[in-house]
C-alpha cells in the first residue's frame, strides 16, 4: 500500500501534498492501467478534465519514478 488515506480525504477539496500525491496517482492508475476516461474520472472526483489531465501526468512520473505499481487485492 502506497498511502493509508481515507477515500473522503482524496476526493476532498485541498492542496495538501499528501492529498494531491494520492489523488494523481489514483487518477494516473484509473486512466492508464484500468482504461477509464478522464472525463469520467473528473465527474466522480468533482474536478475538471483539465485539473486529471494534470494528474494523469504528475502520478505516472511519481509512479515511474518511485516504481510504484497497481496491484489486485485478494478478496
């Protein structure tokens, strides 16, 4: 687990770097490896196309960057 975060806390308004790191790499992961649409992903985090567009860019840097990778929990 990369970050130990309450889902409210991602979606939540803020500037936090905490909140900010978490959110680009849940849109990151949600756009690139689970295929969905930005637009879709900006209508259920409340934010715009432009603002996931952004943080499509910024959480495939810090998952690259810090090797960080989705994986698929056992349920």
């Amino acid at each position: 687990m990369v970050f130990t975060v309450e889902r409210n806390y991602i979606t939540g308004k803020g500037r936090q770097q905490g909140r900010v790191m978490a959110r680009d790499l849940r849109c990151y992961w949600a756009v690139v490896e689970l295929g969905m649409s930005m637009v879709d992903v900006a209508r259920k985090l409340g934010l715009t196309y432009a603002a996931i567009s952004c943080a499509v860019q910024r959480g495939e840097k810090m998952a690259k960057g810090k090797n960080y990778h989705l994986e698929a929990l056992d349920t």
